[in-house]
C-alpha cells in the first residue's frame, strides 16, 4: 500500500515553491525470487552428491558349513470333504485333528517369522466348517488366513 512522505521544499517548509506532500511507494516485501535460485541450486547440488556419499561399510560375511538354508514355505491346511465325518484335517502332508490342529499350528509356526496360513477347502465343504477351522487356526497364533481357492498353474 503506498505511504505519504513529506518532503521538504529547497526553501524551507512554508515556501510556496514546495511540492507539499508526495505520494511515494515503498516496497516492504521481501524479494523471495533470488531465494528461490539459491534453494533450487543447492537442491541440485545435493541430488548430484548424495548417491555418491553412500556407501555400505565393508563386511566379510562367514559361511556356516552346516547352516539349514532359511526357507519358508507356505503353510497349507486342507479341509477334505471327509472332514464332516471324521474331523481330519491335513497340516501340509500330515493329517491332523481338529482338536488338536492349534498346539500343531502352534509348533509349526515357532520358527517362522510370518503368522500366515492358507486355508484350502473341498467345494462341498460348508462355510461353517471352514469357520471352525479358522478359528482352531487362530488360536493356536496364526495372524492372517488365506483362502485358497485354485492353485496357479505354471
């Protein structure tokens, strides 16, 4: 917005050659466009520097002999349709029952790091029979449950 200033005449305040008051504008924002030119150079400065300061420290790593690879598998639980009349379940290739699939679950998942399980089921297995398996799978610590229902091909 602009100020009034008063300015002086050259022959003093009350002449009548003095221009009285002068409306003068003054710029009392701060000019941010050379700001701009210094950020966007020092940001290129630093895209352009930073991969080169990374570096990984430097390790010989040792080799175990008779180390078991880490290899973890999928968990499969099969729900046969059988299952209505004999309650057995398949735990990978073991068969299990339901009444004791939790502890089992419990001692297969010990060494792994992911709590997950895929749940398999025959077509004319009923929904609350899945259900109930789900449930002995969660109480033996099983985090997520996944429902097969076609393994890929290929």
């Amino acid at each position: 917005m602009p100020k009034l200033h008063a300015y002086e005449s050259a022959h003093g305040s009350g002449g009548r050659r003095g221009r009285g008051r002068r409306i003068g504008s003054t710029l009392s924002e701060i000019n941010v466009v050379p700001l701009i030119d210094v950020m966007l150079v020092l940001l290129i400065i630093f895209m352009v520097t930073a991969p080169m300061m990374q570096r990984g420290l430097d390790v010989n790593i040792p080799q175990a002999r008779r180390a078991q690879p880490i290899a973890d598998e999928r968990l499969f639980v099969t729900v046969p349709l059988s299952y209505r009349s004999d309650h057995l379940v398949r735990l990978g290739d073991e068969t299990v029952r339901i009444e004791i699939l939790h502890e089992r679950i419990r001692q297969a998942l010990l060494a792994r790091t992911d709590k997950e399980v895929f749940l398999r089921g025959d077509g004319g297995v009923m929904l609350q029979e899945l259900i109930d398996v789900m449930d002995k799978l969660k109480e033996g610590g099983v985090e997520k449950v996944g429902i097969v229902a076609r393994l890929p091909e290929g």
